[in-house]
C-alpha cells in the first residue's frame, strides 16, 4: 500500500479549503434570503447565484484540498474533461436543491427533497473527482467511510438549505457558514480517509494534468469569482433597504397608490 499524504503542504490546504467552504456557504445562504424576499425574475436570478456560489464553493474546497493530497512512490494527473463534469455535476445539483427549497409550497418536503438531491450530488460530485485522479496502482475505498461520507453530504445539506429558509440576520448566517464549512470539509476528509492505494511503480507518463497545471489555475479563477460575487452582494440592497429609500423620495402626504 502507498502512503497517503492529506497535508502534503501542511494546514495551508485543509485550512485554505475551509475558507473557500465557509465563502461559498455564506454567499449562498445571503443569495438565498435575498430571493425568497423576492418575486418573478429577480428571485430566479438570486437562487441561480445562490446555487453558483454553494457549488463552486464545494468544487474549490474539494480541489484546493486535493492540492495537498499525495501517494509515496506515484505521481498524481488528473483527467481534465472528468473533473469539468464534477464541477458541472456540483453547480446542477445545488442548484436543483435551491430551486427545490425557493419555489416549493410545501416547505417541510421540499427541504427533505433538496436536502437529498444536493447531498446526493456533492457526493457525486466528490468521488467523480476522486475519479478523475490518475496515478500508477489501484485505488480502492472503505465501503462503511464512504456511506459515512454520503451522510454528512445529506446532513450538511438538508441543514444549509434548512438555514437558508429559517436564518435571516447576518450574525446567524455567518455562524451557520462556518458550521456548513466544517460540515463540508469533513465529508471531504471523510472521503478521502476513505481511500486506499495500492502502488504499482511504473515508468510510464501518466495522461492527464498535474494540480498545478489545472486544478489551481481553476481553483483560483473560481475562488476570485466567489470574492467578486460576494462584494456585488454585500453592496446590493436589500428589498427592505429599496423600500425605505423608495419611502424617503416620496413627497409627504402622497398615497400609497401614487408610489414612483
């Protein structure tokens, strides 16, 4: 069996990971408040970046961490068209999940069944990831850590589409952040705790791209359009914040009906 190596570079991965969880998580959670205030276009338009934002905030966490993942006596490619599809694969599903949750009348079921799809789908998204590593030997995975894993996805995400629905103030949206980051990293590591490597030493080139190469130059394309997202959001107003400068324009004494 190989060594593996979660930390190769230390905690920078395991906590740079984190951030980018917690990132996305947050900027979720605030896009997600902000379109259940909202009708018609304007709240499809907030659930699809909510659902942007908690996908490539779980693709970055997973990859960045990926970044400190080595195997003694193999290098590591990675299939460049599988780990596009897990980056496809996390921004449907969440974004199902959001919708699920933004449009549902029956609030109890279509948190249950938002919960599932986008725990089901991150950990789809996980191990298609996990599939895309190229090295010389066989991976295999504990069957009892990786059902585990599976689990925490579905917790971690039925309870971040719980608080998208029930938490409002900022306070409480960044709490809830860090807790769904913690929740998401541990499913990773979980998963990854998971694997096993036999080592078959080859001399051989292994196809695919090195995590310099291409997991970090997308990482931090995606990590700068999380950054960006979130100042667009935190300058946005609020529907509140639009209505009560709309109330100071109004001239004193003008009917409601009357409203610019």
């Amino acid at each position: 069996m190989g060594h593996l190596d979660h930390a190769a570079l230390g905690w920078l991965t395991p906590a740079l990971s984190y951030v980018m969880a917690c990132i996305g998580a947050a900027l979720g959670l605030r896009c997600t408040v902000r379109a259940l205030a909202a009708t018609g276009r304007s709240r499809r338009n907030w659930l699809v970046t909510a659902a942007s934002a908690i996908g490539t905030g779980i693709w970055t966490m997973h990859f960045v961490a990926m970044l400190g993942f080595s195997v003694a006596g193999t290098d590591i490619r990675y299939d460049v068209p599988l780990t596009l599809l897990s980056l496809l694969v996390a921004m449907l599903v969440v974004c199902a999940g959001v919708f699920a949750v933004g449009y549902g009348r029956d609030r109890g079921r279509a948190l249950l069944l938002g919960g599932l799809t986008t725990g089901l789908g991150v950990a789809s998204m996980h191990y298609l990831g996990m599939a895309a590593v190229r090295l010389h030997g066989d991976v295999t995975y504990d069957p009892v850590l990786v059902g585990l894993s599976v689990l925490i996805a579905v917790v971690a995400a039925t309870a971040a589409l719980w608080a998208a629905l029930n938490i409002k103030s900022p306070v409480a949206v960044t709490l809830a952040s860090l807790i769904m980051g913690a929740a998401v990293s541990s499913m990773h590591y979980t998963g990854m705790f998971a694997v096993s490597v036999r080592v078959t030493p080859s001399g051989e080139a292994l196809p695919g791209a090195t995590a310099m190469q291409f997991i970090f130059p997308l990482a931090v394309g995606l990590g700068s359009y999380l950054f960006l997202t979130s100042a667009f959001v935190a300058l946005s107003p609020t529907a509140g914040e639009r209505e009560a400068t709309a109330s100071a324009q109004r001239p004193v004494g003008t009917p409601a009906h009357q409203r610019p």
